[in-house]
C-alpha cells in the first residue's frame, strides 16, 4: 500500500508540554514521523507520496470556522501580545463558565479553543496540521479510488481534536476530516475504528449525532487515564447517532489477548454496519514500552493487529494517531501495515 507523508508536517516540532505538573520534554516530536518513514523506505514497504493541497473547505466540513481562524491567526495574535515560544492555555470555560462572546484576550482565546494545557501551539502548529490533514485527504482520495488500503503517515496527530478546541497533541482532526471526504465522495455509511491508546473523544463529539459514521474506539477506561471526561462504554450515541458510537474501555495493564477480545467484539459490530470503507485510527501507544501509556502489546503482535484488521475485508484508510516509544514506533506501525497485507 502507498505511504502519504509531507516534511512540512516536520515544522510543528514543540520543547515542552505540561505533564505531571510540570514543564517536560514533549513527547509528540517530528522524529516519530521520521523514524515510521525510514522503516517503510527500509522494508521497501511501498511508495511514499506527498499530500495534494486539498484547501480548507473538506477542513471545515468537520471543524467550525471561528476555531479554523483562530488556528490560522493564531501566532500573529500572540507575538502582537508581546508573547514569544510556545503557548500554553490555563483558563477554560468550565460548566457554568461562558463559551459567548469569545473574548478577544489571547489567553482567553487559548482556553476556550482547548480542552488541555498538555498541547503545546507553537509557530509552525497550523502549516503543520494543515500537511497533515492534508495527508489524510490524500490516502482516503487513494481509497476513494479503488486502493485497497492507504496510510496517512499523519503528524500532529487528530483524534482528540473537537469540531472547534484541540488538546492532547492534536489540532485538526484528520481521521474525521478523512472519514467526512469519504462519505461526500460517495460512501453511504463509514465506519472509524480507533485502536489508540486513548480514547478518541474528538472523533466520537464529531460524529455522534449521526448514522452515518460509526466510530468505535479500544482505550484504556477514562476513569484512570486521559482524557479522563469522554470514553466510557455508555456512550453510545445520540438522536439519530443513537446505536453508532461504541467504546471499549480496558483496563491498565491491558495485553494482547485481552485487546485482541476487545477487537474482534468491534470488529463484529463494524461488520454489522457494513461500511463502505473504514478508516483506522492507529495509534501505537500501546505499545509495552510505550513512555506514557499503560498496555502490554509487543511488536510482534502489531502484524496480529494488522492482519485482524485485514479480516474485515474492507477499503482501510490508516491515519496514524499516538505511539511515543519512537526507537520502536517505526517498527510497530509497519508491522500494523505489513501484517494487514499480509
Ligand atoms: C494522540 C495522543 O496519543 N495523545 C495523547 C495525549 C496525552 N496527553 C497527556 C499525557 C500525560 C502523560 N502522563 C505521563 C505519566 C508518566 N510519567
Ligand atoms: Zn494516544
């Protein structure tokens, strides 16, 4: 299968996040995007192309247009306040706190297009977010027409983004972004299968409302880990969504028989909705080794992952989400791609 990746989204490379109460190294670096890159030239795994501009429209069929601008001018805003380095929200509104009028403060801005100060928005964040929805774009375009599976190499990662605030290293949602170009090139019904680490929340608030999309997302129980407030195994839709978001939280300590369980119970349920295609939200966070995630799974067991995902026999979009090990990361994310060819 064809790899998509752009060195643009290289520019997003952040110092620090706030983690454990403190100012720590950032974890969600542009070496994870190169090392995954070096392993499918390595392998001779298949092609890699850059992205096609696909502009802001297919962007804003999923976010809304104040948080695209506010992206956009974002680091103008910030400098003009006499701010340099990367920024960090610490302000948000909370329950009976207001979302209207967006203030004009930028630290009121920051907190109320976020839902976590662990995301570090530098200078080079939009460009960067942009290639790598960009990217999403172009392997769903791939799949759209006729690949039998794709990978969107994507960096910064997607799936914690909401229609309008970011957090947990992610700004535009690419797997929703991929997954509502496919539906308005012609699928009737897509399925959006998140095997990360944490809990999809972003890709879930987008989609569930609607029949159309089904997501479904193996995490660790939000009860213990990030993002703490979205996740648990009674969601399952709303108005018409009602029936099409299911989650599958898991324990900490979670190893592959006990994930592999949770995947083929998923798996039944994407077979029950009959996608037109499906688009897999890969994080490799959890990974045994993983520096911030709690699960057991070993490299080996990423082509079992792989190959399980191939059994659907569906068109497969991959969009690649978490995985912070980055020696490994390489590694275990081909084997995802080369077990699924098999
Ligand atoms: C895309 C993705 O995987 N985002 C994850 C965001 C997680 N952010 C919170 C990280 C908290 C790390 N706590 C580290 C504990 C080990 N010292
Ligand atoms: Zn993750």
């Amino acid at each position: 299968m064809k790899t998509v990746f752009s060195p643009v989204q290289l520019a997003h490379d952040p110092k620090h996040e706030i983690s454990d109460g403190m100012l720590k190294p950032a974890v969600e670096i542009p070496s994870r995007a190169e090392i995954v890159r070096a392993r499918i030239l390595e392998t001779g795994f298949g092609d890699v192309l850059p992205p096609d501009e696909f502009g802001l429209e297919p962007i804003a069929r999923v976010h809304a247009g104040d948080y695209i601008a506010f992206l956009e001018g974002f680091w103008t805003r910030w400098t003009n306040a006499g701010r340099s380095g990367e920024a960090f929200p610490f302000v948000w509104p909370v329950r009976e706190l207001r979302t209207k009028p967006v203030p004009d403060h930028i630290d009121g801005l920051l907190g109320r297009y976020s839902f976590d100060a662990g995301t570090p928005l530098g200078e080079e964040t939009w460009v960067a977010a942009r290639a790598s929805a960009d990217t999403a774009l172009t392997a769903a375009r791939l799949v759209a027409g006729g690949d039998r599976a794709a990978f969107a190499l994507c960096r910064p990662p997607g799936h914690h983004a909401h229609a309008d605030f970011y957090g947990g290293y992610c700004f535009l949602n690419n797997a929703a972004i991929a997954a509502q170009y496919l539906r308005d090139a012609g699928a009737d019904r897509v399925a959006v299968l998140d095997v990360d680490y944490h809990h999809g929340n972003g890709t879930q608030a987008i989609f569930y409302d609607r029949a159309d999309v089904l997501f479904l997302s193996l995490h660790a129980d939000p009860i213990e880990e990030f993002p703490y407030f979205l996740g648990h195994a009674d969601e399952t839709g709303e108005g018409a969504g009602e029936g099409f978001n299911a989650n599958f939280p898991l324990a900490l300590g979670t190893d592959w028989p006990a994930f592999s369980r949770a995947l083929d119970a998923a798996l039944e349920r994407v077979a029950e909705f009959s996608p037109d295609t499906l688009v897999v939200s890969l994080g490799l966070d959890t990974y045994e080794r993983d520096p911030i995630s709690k699960f057991r799974l070993k490299s080996e067991e990423f082509l079992a992952l792989g190959a399980r995902l191939e059994k659907a026999g569906l068109p497969t979009v991959f969009v690649m989400e978490g995985g912070y090990a980055v020696d490994a990361l390489g590694v275990n994310c081909v084997n995802v791609l080369s077990g699924f060819e098999g």
